[in-house]
C-alpha cells in the first residue's frame, strides 16, 4: 500500500516539474521578449506624414513628424558599438496579442528608417545620443488619415555589446492631401457671355445664337480651361465628360432663375476631353473643347433655354486628376439661348416709302396692358408721349384691324421715351382676313432704340413687305425687348 501511494506522489511531482518546466519555456519565447523589450526604448508619440494624391496615384510623400527611438545596450560598452534597425512585419502578429488591434499591412516600400536603419552607441555609454527616425517613403497603397504600426528589430552591426531590447513599435499616422482641379475660364467665343459670381467656384456662360435666314451669328465651339488648387512639381491631366444629371441641372435652373433643359444628346460633341497642366503651373494651356450643332436645336423661347453640363472626371482612369466638388466646383455649365428667325417677307429698317393709310377706321387691341393709362389704343391717339405697354411676360402682341382691307407695303413705329428699356427688338408679323386665320409673313427686327432720339426726334422703326401683303388685320407678336416690357407710342402704315 505504501508504494502504491508513493509511486502516485512521485508521478504527481513530475507531472507537476512537467508543467512548470513548460510554462517557464513558454514564456521565454517572442511574445515574452517583445512585451519587455517595447518598454525599454525612450520614443516618439505617433508621428506624422502627408501623402499627395493626383488621382488615386501619390505623387509626394512628405514627413512632417518622424517616429523614433533610442537603442539601449545591456551594459556600458568599452568601445563603438553599431546596431542595426529593420522593418519587420513578422512581428504585427505578436503586436496584436499584446495590444489586442490589427496593425494595417503595408507595401515593403511605405517606411524607410534614415541612415539605412544605423545608429552608434558611443564608448562609455549605454544608450545611443541620437535617435533612429523613420520616414514615409512611398504613400501609393496607403490608407489616408490612418495609424500604421512600424515593427523594428534590432541587432548588433558591429563591435561588442547586447542590446537590451530586440523590438520597438512606432506608430505613423499617414493624413492625405487630393491634388484637386475645377473648371476653368471660358475662352472668348462670338456672342459668348459669361456669367460672374465672384463667390462662386463653378463657371457659367452661354451662346446667345441666332439663326437669321438659315445663318448662325454665334459661335459653334466654346473652350474650359481647367486650374489646381495648387501648382505641383508633375504635370497633370484632367478629363471632362458631359454631365446629363437632373441634380446638376436642377442646380443651375436655380442658380440662373431658368427653365432650361439638357441639350439633347447628338447636337453636341466633345471635341478634345482632355486637358494638362504642365508642373509647377495652376491652369492648363490647352483646352477642353466642345462643339454646338445649332442644326439639331429647335428655338428656344424667352428663359426655356439649353444647357450643356461638363464635369472633371477621373473614373476612367484612377491616375488623372481628383476632381474638386465643392459646390459643383469641377463643373462648367454652357447655357444655349438659340432663336430661329426667317424674315420671309420683311425688310427691317431699310426703307419704305408711300401713302400714309387712313387711320380713321382703324382700332388696336393687344393680349395685355400694364395698367390702364397704357392701353393699346394708345398707338393710334397721334401722340408721341403716350403709348401702348405691355405686362412683364413675353411675348406680348397688338392687333390693328384697319376696318377694310388695304394692299399694304408696311409700317412704321415710334417708340416711346418714358423709359428707355421698354421697346420692341424682335417682332413677329401676322396678317388676317378675317382676323381668325392668320399668315405668318416674318420677323421684324427693329433693333435698339438710338440712345440720342428723343420725343420730338424719334427713331422711327420700320418695317417693309418685299412683297406687299393685302389684309384686314395686322397682328405684331413682340418675341423680345430690353427689359421684358414692350411699348410702343405709334403705328402708322403704307400702301
């Protein structure tokens, strides 16, 4: 019985030295090492670098703050000692053991410790003067605004001595910083205005094209430049495409106090979509450029206008330029106010000679007054300071029913002085039998009232038929005038 019980204690004992020995080994291995080690070392708090982005690409990498440490030696050494310090990777599994957080991974290139990882321990010393700094090296593959843990490892290089402490971690957080560009000026194009918001960071501009006899007075192409937040040392390019989005549009239609809809799609074409800026300039020397088919365009009519939205884009090719979207900062919005206009049967201001008609038969009406004191009657009283005005809404119309048909070879128009932006510039003129079916006979574009007319000197409009029309009733449909009210003192014809 007492073997028995001895030979059960003597197997407990080894079973027990068994485990102790056991632990004992466990805890001597790297994660033991590591856990002692990382406190040796008097370092940085998390350092700190900016990576530059064109795109998704880096293009600098600057460090602003470097991480370091010392290197401490396990004795005073009796002469130079040289360690050695390596990125290791390996050890971001015992790093996330200890701390309980994966380190993020980076490319063998991200990290580089100055002096190729060197530092000399004087004689007489223990612990190095100067400290080990590690730098970003290449941003491309980072995360931006993220802390990267950097592994060291240390040996000795050279001379005798230990070190006291095998592993360090430093930590480096990597801000970004998006080399952004945004539209550009327009260049100068015929009958091509721009539209200024000296708070804006978008641009605006719009052809005012008419198409008078099957002839456009504006131009087809219009060019974007395209500019950087600041000047780097590479060039950089920037691609545009056509923006077909209804919050863009949406967007401008406020901006403008518009009703304008999407040019539609085959009245335009991108010409050249890409744009480069040279390094160390803000703005590119060659242009985006897009060209107008006016011949795919039905007329617009008073704010129903076009627009062609263009955008800074880099989704086709990562590498191009970020675009800057602050307040549709990257986008250019090319308004197209397209009148289409046959004079047909009209000559304007060149001449019309004749008997004055009768007007003792003749009464106006129109499709509106402003008030009453303006009523169209008004254009048939005699007098040069009275006259027919209409509402703020174009297009406004006076009909004359000249009580018996007349072989007409025109009219002619006196404008009124009491304001100088109430005037008639564009006019479409109807003739009537019957004053229910009516024959379109063309524009009339009596222009601008001369700035040094007067009441008693005025700058008489007029308006030739090359063809003499017979008709009852007359019916001008005023399309257009300075200030969005037409007005008009008298109408008198030929025959």
């Amino acid at each position: 019985m007492k073997k028995k019980i001895s030979l059960v204690f003597h197997l407990a004992l080894a079973l027990l030295l068994f485990g102790l020995i056991s632990c004992k080994k466990e805890n001597l291995g790297p994660l033991e090492d590591i856990s002692k080690d990382i406190s040796q070392f008097p370092s940085s708090i998390t350092g700190e670098a900016t990576a530059t982005f064109v795109g998704l690409k880096v293009i600098q990498s600057v460090t602003n703050a470097a991480p370091y440490t010392q290197v401490q030696l396990k004795d005073v050494t009796s002469s130079p000692v040289k360690v050695k310090a390596v990125i290791d990777t390996t050890l971001f599994p015992y790093y996330e053991e200890l701390y309980q957080v994966k380190p993020i991974s980076f490319p063998k290139d991200a990290f580089k410790i100055r002096n190729d990882g060197i530092l000399e321990i004087e004689a007489g010393k223990s612990i190095s003067t100067d400290s080990l700094f590690v730098d970003l090296n290449n941003g491309n593959g980072l995360l931006p605004d993220e802390v990267y843990v950097i592994p060291l490892k240390f040996s000795i290089e050279s001379g005798n001595g230990e070190v006291k402490g095998k592993y360090a971690f430093l930590k480096m957080k990597v801000k970004a910083v998006y080399i952004v560009g945004r539209m550009d000026q327009f260049s100068t194009e015929k009958n091509f205005s721009k539209y200024y918001d000296r708070f804006a960071k978008y641009i605006m501009g719009g052809f005012f094209n008419t198409r008078m006899n099957g002839v456009d007075d504006a131009s087809k192409n219009v060019s974007m430049a395209v500019k950087l937040m600041q000047s780097i040392n590479v060039d950089v390019t920037a691609e545009a495409i056509e923006d077909r989005s209804l919050v863009s549009l949406d967007f401008f239609n406020k901006k403008r106090n518009a009703k304008s809809k999407l040019l539609p799609e085959g009245s335009y074409k991108i010409v050249k979509n890409k744009a480069t800026i040279k390094a160390n300039q803000w703005s590119s020397q060659d242009s985006i450029k897009v060209e107008i088919d006016y011949d795919k365009l039905e007329a617009t009519i008073g704010n129903e206008t076009y627009v062609l939205i263009m955008k800074i884009d880099n989704s086709s090719d990562k590498e191009l330029l970020a675009p800057d979207t602050v307040e549709m900062a990257n986008r250019a919005f090319i308004e197209i106010n397209h009148k289409i206009i046959d004079t047909k049967n009209i000559i304007s201001n060149d001449g019309l000679t004749g008997k004055d008609i009768d007007r003792s038969k003749w009464t106006a009406t129109s499709s509106g007054n402003f008030d009453t004191e303006t009523t169209a009657s008004k254009v048939l009283d005699g007098k040069g300071d009275t006259y027919w005005r209409s509402p703020r809404v174009m297009p406004q119309d006076i009909t004359i029913n000249m009580g018996d048909s007349k072989l007409v070879k025109g009219f002619s128009f006196t404008p009124q002085y009491n304001d100088s932006y109430d005037d008639f510039r564009e006019v479409k003129v109807y003739s009537s039998q019957d004053g229910q079916t009516w024959e379109f006979q063309g524009y009339f574009l009596a222009g601008s009232v001369y700035w040094d007319s007067s009441v008693e000197k005025p700058d008489i409009k007029t308006l030739r038929f090359i063809n003499p029309v017979e008709a009852k009733y007359f019916k001008f449909q005023v399309m257009d005038a300075s200030n969005g009210i037409t007005a008009i003192a008298e109408i008198n014809g030929k025959e």
